[in-house]
C-alpha cells in the first residue's frame, strides 16, 4: 500500500509546481510571434544596436535614414540580406527564420516608430541610391570635409574618427552603406550627420564612396 501514496504524493507536488505558471508562460511558437519589440530585439538589436542605435551595424533608428530609404529596399534587404557582408538573409525563402509577414512588421514599424516626415518637409534629399562618382573631386572634398576626423589618409584619428579605408572594413562593407556613412552619418557613435547635408546636395556621397574604393584598392 506504500506505492500509491508516494505515486500521489509526486503526482501532487507535479500538479501544485504546474500551478505557477500563468497563461503568460505559453510558448508562442516563432512563426507566431508578430510584436515589432520582440522581432527586433531577438534578431536585429545584436548588430543595429538596441533600439535600432549604437550598433557595429547601421543606426536604423534615424529619421534621416528613414526618409532615405523606401520600405520596399528595406524589405528586400531583411529578407535577402547583402552579400558579401554580415547582413544575414532573414525569409525563409532565402533559408532564413522569418515568415514575409514577420519581415513585413519589421518595415514597417521601422518607418512609422522611426521615421519624422515632417522634419524632411522642406529639405532637398539626395537620393538614396545612385552610381559612383568622380574619386579625384572625391579626394578634394575628402580633404576639406572628412579628413579632420578620419585623417589625412584615413587612418583615423584617436578620439574623432576610425579608420575607413582599412581594406579589411572595405571587404565586408557594401558601395550603399558608404554612400549611407556619408549622407546620414553615425549621430549615435558620434559622426555628425548636419554637416553632411551640403555633401549630398553637392553630389559628394557617389565621390566620396569613389574615394572609398579606390583607396580599398590601391592599399
Ligand atoms: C550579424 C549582423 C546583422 C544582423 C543580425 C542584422 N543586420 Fe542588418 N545589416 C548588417 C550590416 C553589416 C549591414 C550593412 C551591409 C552593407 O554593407 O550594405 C546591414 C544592413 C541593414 C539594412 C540596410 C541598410 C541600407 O539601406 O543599405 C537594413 C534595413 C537592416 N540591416 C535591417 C536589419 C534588420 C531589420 C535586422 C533583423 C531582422 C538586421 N538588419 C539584422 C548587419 C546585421
Ligand atoms: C566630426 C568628425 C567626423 C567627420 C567630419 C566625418 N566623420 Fe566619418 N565618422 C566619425 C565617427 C565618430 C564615426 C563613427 C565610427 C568611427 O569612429 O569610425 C564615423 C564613421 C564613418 C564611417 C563608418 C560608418 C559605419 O558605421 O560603417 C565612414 C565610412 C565615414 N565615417 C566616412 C566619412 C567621410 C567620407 C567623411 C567626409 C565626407 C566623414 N566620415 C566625416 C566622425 C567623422
């Protein structure tokens, strides 16, 4: 007769230890999970920075950056990533974990939460994409505009700028996120994105990016 009682004994202390989780313990499954807070913070916060700042990758959360870029390119960007550097591809179409609908909040809510329209209202921005430009008026305004900081032949300068021509940051970078680097800058490291703007109305990011590259090269 002893075994029953041990049985229901177990069976209770199960029963009572089951008792403490509340229907906020579910698990929800990772398709089902459509909170923008939580899909950041669990896939992207890692390299854009909590809160989209701060980051090794691009600041996401910048009004700037997002009256640059059309959620459609976001879209495309998250689910197919950008080869040849660490933007990894998310849609399971590409052998990532999210669902397009996931990916799709993602966007979204980046735009809506992030982006300030109206603080672009009246300004001129360049475009969000385009060709290189001319590397020899490049390196002029390079000297003038971002060599105080990044130093004469941009190796960085301790305390103002780091290094943007090191062939190893150019391999893993694409032309896009330099021409971004130029326009909009890293505010949350420190690089001031106001004194860009006259760059971008001057056609200097597509030169500057050129400077980029063939300094990339030539090292
Ligand atoms: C392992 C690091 C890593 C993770 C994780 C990551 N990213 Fe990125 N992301 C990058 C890098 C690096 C770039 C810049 C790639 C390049 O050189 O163009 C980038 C670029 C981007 C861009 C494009 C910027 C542009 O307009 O060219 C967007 C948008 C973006 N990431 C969103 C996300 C979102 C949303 C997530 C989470 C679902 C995410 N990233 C997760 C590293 C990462
Ligand atoms: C007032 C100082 C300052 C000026 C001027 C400046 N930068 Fe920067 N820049 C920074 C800082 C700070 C960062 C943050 C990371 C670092 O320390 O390199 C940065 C980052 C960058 C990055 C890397 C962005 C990334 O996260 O991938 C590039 C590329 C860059 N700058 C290019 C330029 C170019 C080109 C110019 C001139 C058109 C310029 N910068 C002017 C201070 C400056």
């Amino acid at each position: 007769m002893r075994r029953p009682v041990a049985f229901s004994a177990v069976l209770g202390a199960m029963l009572s230890a089951s008792a403490c989780f509340g229907p906020e313990e579910v698990y929800t499954l990772p398709d089902a999970v459509t909170d923008f807070n939580a899909l950041f913070a669990t896939n992207c916060a890692g390299c854009h920075g909590k809160d989209g700042r701060g980051g090794a990758a691009r600041l996401l959360n910048d009004p700037l950056y997002q009256a640059l870029v059309k959620k459609e390119r976001m879209i495309d960007v998250i689910s197919k990533g950008v080869r040849g550097t660490a933007m990894p591809a998310f849609a399971k179409s590409a052998g990532g974990m999210l669902t397009d609908q996931q990916v799709g909040i993602l966007a979204e809510e980046m735009q809506k939460r992030w982006a300030k329209p109206a603080e672009f209202g009246n300004v001129a921005l360049p475009a969000y994409d385009g060709a290189p430009g001319d590397a020899t008026r490049g390196e002029a305004a390079y000297r003038t505009f971002c060599a105080s900081c990044h130093g004469p032949e941009g190796k960085g300068v301790i305390g103002k700028g780091g290094p943007v021509v090191d062939p190893a940051y150019l391999a893993q970078v694409s032309d896009q996120a330099l021409r971004l680097a130029v326009i909009a800058g890293r505010p949350d490291l420190g690089a001031p994105d106001g004194i860009y703007q006259h760059w971008v109305l001057a056609q200097w990011p597509a030169d500057s990016q050129a400077v980029g590259r063939n300094h990339g090269h030539s090292a």
